[in-house]
C-alpha cells in the first residue's frame, strides 16, 4: 500500500518523544501495515515535557488509535491516562496508549513483554541468577520488574543513588525477587557479580555513539551477557567491549521489535508480522 492511497478511512498512530529523530518505529511499523494490507499509518510526534498534557487530548480528539511514548514521557503520561493494565501500574512507566472507541486513554508497557520475550529467544534464562541494570528511568522499571518477575536478583546502578534506591525497593516490594541499588561509579566493585549487564540508559544512542556507561578498564568475563536496550546503533561501545572481552552481547532490536508487535497487537487486534518488522529495522541501518 503506497503513500498515496491515505484517504479519509486511514487510521493513525505514533510515537511521541523529545526527540524522535533517532526512532526507528515508523519504518516498522508501516512495513508491518503495508505487509498486511492494511490503511493505517505511523507517525513521529516531536513533543517537548511542557506540551505533553496538550498532546495527549490531541491523540483523542484527532481520532489518533494510539500512540508509543518514548525519553521522556514513559513516566510523566501516567497521571494524564484514564486507565492502566496491571503491569504499567505496577511497573509505573507506559509506552504504549490505546485511544478506546469512547475516548478512554489507556496505558499498557509493551517494553516488559518485549524485553522478557527476547530474553528468551536469545536463550537467557535469568533464573536464581544475578542482574546489574544501569540506569534507572522509565526503561529501567519495566527491565527491573521483568528481571524481578522472572526470578533475577538485581542490583540497579545510576549517578542518582537515590533514584536507585528507590526504583529497587518499589519494584521489589511489587514482586517476590530481591533487589539492591548502587551509584553507577560502584561498576568495577559490581561487574563480576552480575550473569546479565543490562544498559538502560541512553549513553551510547545515536548520535553520540562514541560512549558507553562501562568503564573500558573493566573487563566482562566469558560466560557473563551484556544487554544494551539501545538499537541504533546496531553495536553500541558497551556492547563491543563485552563481545572483546569474550562476553554475549546483545543489542536492542529484538525488544525493539517485540515491544512494537505488542504494541501493534494492542491497537489492532492483529497478530503482527514480526519477521517484516525485523527486516525493516535492519534495512533502515543499512541506508544509513
């Protein structure tokens, strides 16, 4: 389905974030509509902190179906929705809303299932296991609550001690796992600690690809998994150390990928074509 067939029965959706420039959801996503014949569209929607309440009453009063939400809104949206499944209450972080037919704006966290799903597809069983998550923002909660819900013990390491701290008493106090916080400077006392590094912070992402938020000096060991939930770039430094130093090294485009289809699924009632969704992610980086 071309570009030109949008007429007045073409249903929209979009991911609102400041910035957006870096999301790789609109070539998924319309690749998954086209691939499926279907007259729905995905948009990007710049939308600064200050006009997110404003963009929110836009979604329902424009007809718009749903919407992701990315840096910095996951958090922020929450008391601007009518409704909220369990796990984005528990979790205390959305990136996915409904529009429901009456207008009803409801919040889901499609970043959990994702994340949990491509943990074992990849053959990651976290299980009685260790679990060292950097960073403590909205992807943080949902990779925290996954880890916690799967069996994990979990420390979580930020600049903001307390952030931490907070971040891991709430989501253990939300499920049956054990959670601890550190300051992200503690990395060379935590790294050999942990089976699984998960990197939720946004050091690294395009266009500042020359970063990482693990020290260079300190070496993952064969056997350990580092997990960086940025997709763009394909292989960011943090994941490149730990492949050198003989570690797994996975990068976010499978959760990318996974959390889109829940998302698809969500606003749809469709099962998504996951292998299309993929390809196209892969396809953008190749143009780049």
């Amino acid at each position: 389905m071309e570009l030109s067939s949008i007429n007045g029965r073409t249903k929209l959706v979009g991911i609102i974030g400041w910035p957006v420039e870096h999301t790789l959801s609109p070539v998924m996503q319309n690749e998954a509509f086209k691939a499926l014949g279907m007259n729905w569209r995905y948009l990007p929607f710049p939308t600064r902190p200050s006009d997110l309440p404003d963009a929110m009453r836009g979604i329902r009063a424009l007809g718009i179906k749903g919407v992701n939400l990315t840096i910095p809104h996951k958090e922020a949206v929450l008391p601007l929705l009518d409704e909220l499944s369990p796990a984005a209450k528990a979790i205390g972080a959305v990136n996915t809303v409904l529009v429901e037919p009456d207008g009803t704006l409801f919040g889901e966290n499609t970043d959990a299932l994702g994340f949990g799903e491509d943990l074992k597809a990849h053959g990651i069983d976290v299980a009685g296991k260790n679990a060292l998550v950097l960073g403590a923002g909205g992807a943080a909660r949902a990779v925290v609550y996954t880890l916690l819900e799967m069996g994990a013990s979990v420390c979580v390491l930020n600049r903001s001690v307390d952030r931490a701290e907070m971040l891991a008493k709430e989501m253990a106090g939300k499920t049956s796992g054990e959670a601890c916080a550190g300051r992200l400077d503690e990395i060379p006392q935590k790294a050999g600690w942990a089976y699984l590094v998960v990197n939720t912070t946004p050091v690294g992402m395009w266009p500042a690809v020359d970063a990482s938020p693990w020290p260079e000096e300190v070496r993952f060991k064969p056997g350990q998994v580092a997990y960086d939930v940025i997709y763009r770039p394909q292989e960011t430094l943090f994941m490149a150390h730990a492949r050198k130093c003989g570690a797994k090294a996975v990068g976010g485009i499978g959760m990318l990928v996974r959390q889109g289809a829940a998302a698809f699924r969500l606003w749809t009632g469709k099962e998504p074509p996951l292998a299309v969704m993929e390809a196209a992610v892969k396809m953008s980086w190749g143009n780049e």
